[in-house]
C-alpha cells in the first residue's frame, strides 16, 4: 500500500446488521474503503458494475447463500478474491468454501486480529501476484510450446488446447516460474498461494502440481517441467528436463 | 437413553425368535398330526383286513365282531365301524382348527409386540434427529450475536475508542445480549410448548382488551420507528384461551409485522377483528416489507427467518412457531398471506367461537373494571 495508491475497496456481504457494522467499522479504521451489502443478489449487482480488491462474504445470507453467490462470481470470469465468513467451521464446510472459490475462511464467531490479519495476507498474496504480472514481460510465461498468459487466466498448451487457469493454479505457477530451476518446498507454496492453515495438508499441493503436469506435460507421467524433489517439494524448470 | 435402546433391541430380538419358535411349533404339530392319522387309518386297515381273512377262513361272524370290535360284518364283508372312522376324521378337524386358532392368536400378539417395539425405536430415532437438528440450528442461532458482540468487545480492546465513539459499540453490545436472552426465553418457552408441558387454562377473554395492553407496550417502539398502530376491535368479542397465551400471541404477531414495517423503513400496522357464528377472528395487516406467497407456510416453522430489508431483523426464527403453537392448543389456527416482497403482509388468527353461555360471558365493561 504506497500513499500514492487509493485504500483497497472491501466489500463487505453480511445480513446482520451488527456484524457489518462491526466489520466495517474496523476496515474503515485500517484505512480500507468499505461498501455494504445485505444480501448475495445487491452484492453481485453491485460487483457487476464495481471492482474491489476483496469480498468479505456471509455464507448464510438470506436469498441465495454466499457459496451461490461465490460461485456466480467465478462463472462471470470475476477473479476478485474472497474471505468467507460462516456460523458452521467443521472441515467439510471450509472445503465446500474453497472448492466454490473462496480464498480463505473464517468462523464465528471470530477474533478481530485474526479476521484483519487474514484481510492482509490475502490482499498482499493479490498485491504479488498482479505486480509480478505486471510487465509484459512478466505477463506472460512460455515453456515447452506451452504459453500461460497470467492477466487473464488462461493458457494454451503444447497441443494447441486452450486452458481456463483457476486463480489457485495460476499463483502456484507464478510462484514456481519466478523460481524456475530452484527448488520450492511444498510449505512455500502454502505460504505464498494459501495463507496459513487454511487447508489441513500439504497434499494439497500435490494435486495441483499433478493438475498443472495433465494441463503442460506431453507425457504427464514423466514430467519434464514440473519435477518432484522427493521429501522436499518441487522444481519448475522452463527449458525441459534434457 | 442407552440403555432403553439395547432393552428395546433384545425385546425386538426375543419376539422375533418367538414368532420363528410358535411357525415351527405349528409345522411341527401338523406333521405329527398327519403322520398319526395315516398310522391310525393304517392300523384300521390292517384290522379290516384281518377280520376279512377270518371270514373268508370260515370263522362265524359274531366270533369275528368280538375278536375285533372296530369292525363290522354285514353280508361276508368286514369293514369298520363308522363311528370309529367318524371320531377319527373329527380328531383330525378339531386338531387342525386348535392350531390354527392357537397359532393365529400367538402370531397376532407377536406381531403387535414387533410393531410397538419397532415404532418405538422410529420414535425414537426421530425424536434423536430433531434433537439433533434443533441443536445445530440454535447453536447457529447464537454465533451471530455472540460474533457481534466478540467483535464489539476486541474493537473496544484495539482500539481503545473514547466514551463518545464508545457508545455505539455498547449500544450495540446491549442489543446483542438482548437478542441472546430473547432467543434462550424464546427457546425454553418453544421446548415446553413442544413437550406439551404447558399448563394452559381456558377462560373466556376479550380481545379488545388484550389487544390494547399488547399495543400500550408497543406504542412507544412503534413512534420511534416511525410506524402507526391503530386497531379496531368490538369490545363484544371473546376468545376462549389462556390469558398469558393470549398476549404472547398478540405480541409475537404485532412484533413480527413491527420488524416487517421498520425493514421497509416505516409505515402502518392494523389491527381488526370480527366474529362469525363459527370462529373469531383477529386480522394484523402491515405495510411491511411481505414475503413470497409460497412462503407463506414455511413462516410458522421454527427457525424460518424471511429476508429483511437493509436495516436487517434480528428475529429468533421462533416467535411465530410458538404462536402457531400456542393457537393448536387454544384449539384456533394462524395463517399468513402477503402478495410478494415490498407488498405488506397480513396474519390471521383465528378462534373457536365461545359456546354461548351467559355466565362464562364477561359483561363488557364490568369486565374492563375488574381488571386491576
């Protein structure tokens, strides 16, 4: 945040009055810019005609529930981040809230430091990834025949086919390219595309790394690319294994 | 709870094997039946047989007829008596029709038996999702207040706010400790209500009259939200309830349409009423913010809470349930209907019409004076 940037805009969706107030109160006094909305519909009305750097969404909203609208969002190709917040926190509920495009996920009720924290961490994970992708030269990632274009999410492969990247798979990407030859531990890239503790476990990583292998490798089971380090993580290599 | 279900579970067992117990002892007894019959028509045969063959040797009949009393003689031919053919037969038929009685009756009672354990145990697997169900929506109900009132109390803590920005923040706090306390009233009051456990009595009450001190408690609130009350009620009608059901009714229903009327940012609340030969009938129309007609039934279920406006509801999703609630036993019913969102709302409340009897009738105004 450098002085000379306007405050990044929030988005607040909660139906209880109280805690939108709450919340708002407390983004404004952190020097955010806060727009209300009391149900999912006026928040995606809103966002159809508005760009802001994060959602805080209400998982049980009157109408239609914030995983509805979170979902709405991603299928209209909105990319904006969200942080969801929810009465229920088992781990089912979390996964149902990052599967429907959720960035992170808080349970209430919730300790005020750790929502601003959260607010934070997940802004700067945005801040890196748009400033990394902010060059022409960085926009855009060739290897292999492959060619990621980082803005907009999207890809072609090898063979010609066109790829729709989820914001998940394009940061890992970022993380390992900026990296490339180096080896990234698994916890890294937790850090740098999830937060903390947002999933239970590192397999997480895997599956996005056998995703991205069946998206960009000839031969996925042999990958030339997107190399395990065993016991440690991975190395991205941009050149091809020789 | 444990410990009824393992009891319940062998009892279910022990009458299953029973009823396998009483089907084998029922094939048992005929096959024995069967076989005794054919071994006694056997040995009957043999008899027959027998006194022909001393016939036929020449032996006097009479001679015969003492030898084998079973057997009759007539013209040179032996055969048996009728009677002991007869009794046999009727043996046969008495023992069939004895098992089939007997077996039907035990049958019947272990099929009863089965099918009050087995709707028992139904029972209570239902009871135990309900349980578990209300559980998970009234804890669901708390942690919005209570993540309000967190999030007030470690603004307070951060911050450090001075008395003026304060106050809102306590205000708010308030509230939320309010709301708490409503829901677990609401909630005690819901699970009685429920069980049946209520001590309801039933005395002839004038609508007039409760509809009044519900409103003087209300009037106030009401003002402040820029909403009129006016009602229009004959002071002639009379509802058999439970005086303090009653006003909760009145209440729940007036409080429900205020919030409607505060969420579209102001209006009006009337009440009427009017009696048929059959039912009274209390109509609470506002100009509220309404809900979708297919709603409508939805609104009398515990926990429901319709979509508010922008100045939100803090609403238990209970008051509602408990005076649908409270009407079945007063014997009356609730119904809701509203032309959409945005179009107002109106609840109906209807009661049996009080058999007329002179001396149940308060007197009008005598009745207004006694009131203390």
């Amino acid at each position: 945040m450098s002085a000379t940037l306007p405050p990044p805009h929030v988005l607040v969706v909660e139906d209880d009055p109280h805690l939108a107030a709450g919340v708002m109160e407390n983004l404004r006094a952190e020097g955010y810019e806060v727009t209300a909305a009391p149900d999912g519909e006026q928040a995606l009305d809103w966002l159809a005609g508005h760009g802001c750097a994060l959602v805080v969404l209400d998982v049980m909203l009157p109408g239609a529930d914030g995983l509805a609208v979170c979902r709405t969002l991603r299928a209209r190709g909105n990319t904006t981040p969200v942080l969801f917040l929810t009465a229920r926190g088992d781990p089912a509920d979390r996964v149902r809230g990052l599967e429907a495009g959720g960035d992170d996920y808080l349970a209430k009720p919730f300790h005020l430091q750790e929502f601003l924290l959260r607010v934070r961490a997940i802004l700067r994970r945005w801040d890196w990834y748009r400033s990394a992708s902010a060059t022409s030269a960085t926009a855009v990632l060739r290897f292999g025949g492959n060619e990621v274009d980082f803005r907009a999410f999207r890809a072609r492969a090898w063979n010609g086919e066109a790829q729709e990247l989820t914001e998940k798979e394009a940061m890992i990407l970022k993380v390992l390219a900026e990296h490339a030859g180096e080896i990234v531990s698994r916890e890294d890239l937790l850090e740098r595309v999830w937060g903390y503790d947002v999933f239970p476990s590192t397999r997480t990583v895997d599956n996005f790394i056998l995703r991205l292998r069946k998206r960009f490798e000839k031969d996925p089971a042999n990958p030339r690319h997107f190399l395990t380090v065993w016991g440690v993580g991975y190395r991205f290599l941009g050149e091809g294994e020789p | 709870m444990k410990a009824t279900r393992v009891f319940q579970l062998t009892a279910l067992a022990l009458v299953v094997v029973s009823a396998v117990q009483v089907g084998w002892w029922l094939f048992d007894q005929h096959a024995y039946t069967v076989e005794k019959v054919s071994a006694a028509r056997a040995a009957y045969a043999e008899q027959v047989a027998a006194a022909q063959a001393l016939l036929d040797s020449g032996a006097a009949p009479a001679r015969v007829q003492q030898l084998l009393p079973g057997i009759v003689v007539s013209g040179g031919h032996a055969s048996l008596a009728p009677q002991l053919a007869e009794a046999l037969t009727t043996e046969e038929h008495r023992r069939y029709r004895q098992y089939a009685w007997e077996g039907s009756f035990f049958m019947l009672a272990l099929a009863a038996c089965i099918a009050v354990i087995a709707r028992a145990l139904r029972e209570e697997a239902h009871v135990r999702e309900q349980q578990d169900s209300f559980l998970a929506l009234v804890s669901h109900q708390f942690k919005t207040p209570l993540a309000s009132l967190q999030l007030s109390l470690e603004t307070l803590a951060l911050r450090a706010p001075g008395p003026e920005a304060a106050r809102p923040l306590i205000d708010r706090m308030l509230a939320d400790v309010a709301r708490m306390e409503q829901m677990v009233t609401q909630i005690l009051e819901s699970a009685r209500l429920e069980r049946g456990r209520v001590d309801l009595k039933s005395e002839p009450l004038q609508l007039a009259a409760a509809v009044a001190r519900v409103t003087a408690q209300l009037e106030e609130r009401a003002r402040r939200e820029r909403i009129t009350l006016s009602s229009d009620i004959a002071p002639t009608l009379t509802v058999v309830s439970d005086p303090l059901a009653l006003d909760v009714v009145v209440r729940n229903v007036l409080e429900n349409a205020l919030a409607a009327v505060k969420s579209a940012g102001g209006g009006r609340i009337t009440l009427s009423a009017r009696a048929s030969e059959r039912e009274v009938e209390l109509l609470v129309s506002d100009s509220g913010v309404g809900f979708a007609p297919a709603e409508s039934a939805r609104l009398f279920q515990k926990f429901s809470r319709l979509r508010g406006g922008a100045s939100g509801y803090y609403g238990t999703g209970l008051g509602l349930y408990i005076v649908r609630r409270l009407m079945e036993l007063a014997g009356g019913r609730v119904s809701a209907q509203s032309d959409g969102l945005g179009k107002g709302a109106s609840v109906r409340l209807t009661w049996p019409a009080v058999a007329v009897s002179a001396a149940a009738m308060p007197q009008p105004a005598a009745g207004e004076e006694s009131r203390p």
